[in-house]
C-alpha cells in the first residue's frame, strides 16, 4: 500500500445541503510532476472507514467522471429508488452528448 501523505485536502462528495454523518466518499489529489500531470495520484475514501484508502491516478479519475456524466454507470444503480438515467445514456441525444455536436 502506498504511504498516504499526511497533509491531504480531503474533499467530501456529499450534497451541500446534506447534513450527518453520511457515509460519504471523500476524494484528495496528490501532487504530481506538474499541474495536469495524468499519472498525480488521487486517494478516495470512505468517512466511516477513513483508515482504508484508495489510490488510482488523475487520468483514470477523469475517465471515471466522464463515464458517470455519460450515463455508462446508471446500470449499476437501475431499479433503486430515486433513480433517473441520464439523459443521452440510451444513445437517445440528451445533455450527456458533447456540446456543438449532431448526429
């Protein structure tokens, strides 16, 4: 397991209205070579186990946002209450769709 710097800004995935304890994610980026470095890793955590962390890196992180933004994920969560696809995910044109873009 990689050492985890110390100093991290943790970054809470919630709402920001919401309230208690959660659970949440919390997300912290590491430094890297540069700015955008591709390869600066990024810890992902969980507020009710905050000793167990995850490491991947900021181009699988960004890959991993543009599929949940892209509906490629909304299979996972089909049938649980509350939940609507997002737009664009059936191939249907929708906000998921880059803009500018036609068919």
């Amino acid at each position: 397991m990689p050492d985890i710097p110390p100093d991290l800004d943790w970054i809470r995935a919630a709402p920001e209205d919401a309230t208690g304890p959660g659970p949440w994610f919390e997300l912290a980026f590491g430094e890297g070579d540069g700015e955008d470095d591709p390869e600066a890793p990024v810890y992902i955590r969980e507020t009710s186990a905050p000793e167990v962390v995850v490491t991947t890196n900021r181009r699988k992180w960004d890959a991993f946002v543009l599929g949940v933004q892209a509906g490629e994920f909304d299979h996972f969560v089909a049938g649980v209450e509350g939940f609507e696809p997002t737009p664009g995910a059936d191939g249907t044109p929708g906000a998921a769709e880059a803009p500018g873009t036609t068919d």
